[in-house]
C-alpha cells in the first residue's frame, strides 16, 4: 500500500474512535461523479452523518457530505503557514510555492462543491499535515483557518469533534431558512420553467 494510503486507513481509525455519529469514508479513490467540474472531487475523507445509514456512499458525494479531510505528508504541500504573532498583519498565511497552491486548490474546490451542492451558510473541512491538525471554516466569501493543532498533544480536535456533535444544525451551516415547496408552489415553478409531470426542480445555490 502506499504510504499516504496506509497514512491515511490508520488516521480514519484513530478520528472515528472519539465521532462515533459520524462516518470516515475512505474517497481518495472514489470521487464524487455528480459535480459539474472537469475533474473530479477526491478529498482523502468525505465525512457523513450516521443518520444516512445505507444512504452513506462508498466515496464522496459533495451533496452529502458533513465535511471532508485532507492529508499532506510533507511540508511543502502545507498552504498555510503560522507567522509570528507579533507579525501577523505583514506576513501573509497563504503559501506562495507550486506545490503550496495547489494544496489550496484542492481543498478550495472541495468546500466549494459541497457548498454548490447543498443549501449552506459555511461549511468545515480538516487540514491535516503528519502531526498537526487545521480546521477550516468555509464560506462565500472565504476560510477562517486555525493555527496547527499537535493533534497527539493537544486535545482541541477531539473537543472540535465533540461540539460540532452537540451543536445545533445552523452551527454545522445547515441553512433552515428553506424548506420542501408545498406541492401547488412547486407546481406553479415548473409550469413557470416549462417542465412537464413532476421532474425534480434543476438544482441551484444562493
């Protein structure tokens, strides 16, 4: 097995023992095919909900998902990096190398999937480098990232996991603003669309 693949089985092991509600799917492999990118979205973990039960798919499906983790082995993959305190407003956080921007590409366009795909105000994602942990808050208009977090040490990513478990839906970014359309108002939509039956409505995003 790969390295980074064998990195990554032992890593689900360890982070499913303490979000025994959430599901650690294995997708590096399995991309989501329904997105409507040219290529497709492979994070190393979609992350579900146990309440889908046999709806969880064996790889990634963005409209599903919880959140999604990535994991870099060496530290020039690492986009981020944590100036001095005393620095911060004049040294930028975003790595400026190849490989670097390419990790935030990635990681980019996988929160941006499941924020297309899904009715959310922001969305998490984990950004795990060997021994250290980030954890990202998405949204329309860009992340709040934390300082790395010495996961073997530091119990923060245990109590992130902790509280995102006990927290309410609009917290997860679940937006419970919307709702199914009643049966006459979804009607009157497609008539207005010129669809015919009852083909579900084209998805869309706000």
């Amino acid at each position: 097995m790969h390295l980074r693949y064998s990195f990554v089985t032992k890593k689900i092991d360890s982070i499913s023992s303490f979000a025994l509600q959430l599901c650690f799917v294995d997708s590096h492999s399995q991309g989501d095919k329904k997105t409507r990118f040219k290529f497709k979205i492979k994070p190393d973990i979609s992350v579900y909900h146990n309440t889908l039960s046999n709806a969880i798919p064996a790889g990634c499906d963005s409209s599903l998902l919880d959140m999604h983790i990535k994991f870099k082995l060496y530290n020039f993959e690492n986009p981020f990096t944590c100036p001095p305190s005393k620095n911060r407003n004049q040294i930028a956080f975003i790595g400026p190398l190849d490989n670097q921007q390419d990790t935030l590409g990635q990681i980019g366009t996988y929160a941006a999937a499941q924020l297309i795909s899904q009715f959310c105000t922001h969305c998490f994602s984990l950004f795990i480098l060997y021994d250290t942990a980030c954890i990202i808050r998405w949204d329309r208009e860009g992340a709040v990232v934390t300082e790395p977090i010495p996961y073997n040490t530091d119990s923060s990513l245990v109590k992130f996991f902790s509280r995102y478990l006990q927290a309410p839906p609009e917290l997860h970014g679940i937006d419970t603003t919307i709702s199914i359309a009643p049966p006459d108002e979804a009607t009157c939509a497609r008539n207005a669309l010129g669809f015919s039956g009852t083909p579900p409505l084209p998805p869309c995003s706000r």
